[in-house]
C-alpha cells in the first residue's frame, strides 16, 4: 500500500450498504464535510436522520454497476459478499478506488484511523491485520499531539505563507522555515508574536 492524502472535494463518494458499518464509514466522511451517495434496499435508522438532515444522498435499491460507475471512491459493505466482491472487480477494472470493508484484498485502498488537530492529520494503518490496534495507538497518540498542535500548525502555516511570498533566497527561506518548526514555539505561544515581529521587520510586505 502506498500512503496518500486525497481531496475529495467535489468527487463523488459512494457506499453501497445501510447497516451499522455503513453508518461508521458515513460519519468519518462527515468529518471531512463529504456528502456520500448511499445505495441500500433498507437504512439504519441514524442513516435515514442524516439524510433528512441533507448530510447524505439515498438511494433505496440494491447496489448495481451503474450506481458505481461515475465514483470517484467506493466504499462496499453489504450484507452480499458476492456483491461486494464483484462490484469490487468491476470497480479496480475501472481504476476506481474501492474499499472492501470485509477483505481489504479484495479493495485496493484502506481507511486508516485518523488523529485531526487543525491542520495537523496523522493516519494509522495496520494494513488490515487490526483496525482495532490502529485505533488504540491512534487514541495514544492523541496525548502527545494535544490541542496545542491546532494554533501551533496555523502559526506555521501563515509563517510559510508570508516566507514564500516575501523572502526570495532560499537559503533565507530554510532558516527561517527551520527557526519556526523548533518547539519552542509549540511549547511557548507568546514567543509566536516575536518570530512574526523579527519576520516582518527584516523582510516588511510589499
């Protein structure tokens, strides 16, 4: 497996299924403001909330190839492992990305467990040997990377942001970039201001 973050604003995502690990799949997407197409005979009943919320898109009928075809991902986890593994054929086929819930194999990505502090995202994967220990170490990692990493990443995100338009060397570039990545500034928010008063004193905006 190679690891990657995708956008998926304005692609389509669809889940062909409606039970409880439909709803799991929907309300991680949720978090990431994504509204999935979801393709079911019957719905759990949270499900069938969501929809009247406008938080997802039903289809009420059982999971066909045309469902699937315009996706850009597809999540399976009907109840039909036949289904599921040949809607998952067809979609690698197609270079779709598919997600197999039952036999990640079958798929040709995975869902980690995700910490979000901000900016700030870290994934676990355990390559489908336990998703339960991902999210274990995914929960021990969320005590280290404490609700301080959220101003902290947005302090150097605007730093970035004003380096990369306002200081032409390179070499310029780095050290300040370097300077505001030392944890000094993690672990003191007060010392933010004297590194952005310091930035903008020797390189003033245009």
């Amino acid at each position: 497996m190679f690891p990657i973050m995708i956008d998926l604003t304005d692609q389509k995502v669809v889940i062909a299924g409606g039970g409880p690990i439909a709803l799991h799949k929907i309300e991680n997407l949720l978090r990431f403001g994504i509204c999935a197409h979801i393709i079911s005979p019957e719905f759990h009943p949270s499900i069938e909330q969501l929809a009247a919320k406008e938080k997802v898109i039903l289809h009420r009928k059982k999971v066909e190839w045309n469902d699937l075809k315009d996706a850009f991902l597809i999540m399976l986890v009907t109840d039909d492992k036949e289904a599921n593994e040949q809607m998952a054929g067809l979609a690698k086929e197609h270079g779709k990305l598919v997600v197999h819930a039952e036999h990640n194999d079958l798929g040709n990505a995975q869902i980690p467990a995700v910490l979000i502090r901000g900016k700030l995202m870290i994934s676990v994967s355990t390559g489908g040997a336990s998703p339960t220990l991902s999210k274990n170490i995914r929960n021990h990692l969320e005590d280290q990377f404490d609700e301080r990493y959220e101003t902290y990443l947005d302090f150097l995100y605007d730093t970035r942001q004003y380096i990369k338009k306002h200081v032409d060397s390179r070499h310029e570039r780095r050290i300040w970039l370097k300077k505001a990545a030392d944890s000094h500034y993690l672990d003191y928010p007060e010392e933010r201001e004297r590194y952005i008063t310091e930035l903008t004193s020797a390189y003033p905006a245009l």
